[in-house]
C-alpha cells in the first residue's frame, strides 16, 4: 500500500489554483493530432468535484450554442496545462447537478464578494 501512495505522490502536484463548484474556471486542455499538439481553451462552470488524491476529478459544463456541453477533466492530469479561475461562484451545494434543466437567467449563479472570496494560501 506504501508503494502506491508514493506513486499517488509523484503524480500530485500543487501548482493548481483552489477552486471549488460554483467557480467558472478557464481549462487549458493539450490536444494531439496526429503528430501536432495544441492547447484548446475550455471555458465553464465546475458543476462537481469528485474523488481524491491522484484520483481527484472535476465536471465543467459550458452552453455552446444553446446545447449544454459537460467535459470530466482529471484534475492531475498531464495534459491539463494550466487551469485559470475567472469568478469564484457563490453556492450552497457541493454538487449542481440542477443547473441542468435550467435556462436563462436560472440557471445563473452570484458571483461571490469580497468578504465571501477564499483566502489564498502562503
């Protein structure tokens, strides 16, 4: 069991931003094509977070043309290149799995204020 907790440890790592459900968060996500690589911008809510350690994983919903598109990105993932928070959401549930039969202006979430907003670590 040590020795899958220190493999667990070398794939971990803590350049990551603390982000939480609710947020709307920006996913630099590499992409292969064939020998090409690219970043492709993922732009959306965090609707979930599930798991822990290396196991850790985090569902973003974003609208594209009025269709609502969910991706499950692996939070430790190497091909995740960077993750950016643009708004910390203000929300009572861990889990919004009922912004899904929202529309419009139901299904937006409050920003949080400045008393509201997490403390950043040091």
């Amino acid at each position: 069991m040590d020795k899958l907790r220190l493999i667990e440890q070398t794939v971990m790592h803590d350049d990551l931003p603390k982000f939480e459900a609710g947020d709307t968060v920006n996913v630099h996500y590499r992409v292969r094509e064939g020998e090409k690589e690219r970043i492709q911008q993922y732009v959306g809510v965090v609707i979930s977070e599930r798991g822990s350690g290396a196991n850790k994983t985090f569902t973003v919903r974003k609208m594209s043309s009025n269709v609502g598109v969910e991706r499950i990105f692996p939070l430790y993932s190497p091909f995740i290149a960077k993750i950016e928070v643009k708004k910390h959401g203000s929300v009572r549930r861990s889990k919004l799995f009922y912004i899904r039969e929202r529309t419009g202006k139901s299904a937006r979430i409050k920003e949080k204020t400045a008393a509201e907003a997490p403390k950043k670590k040091k």
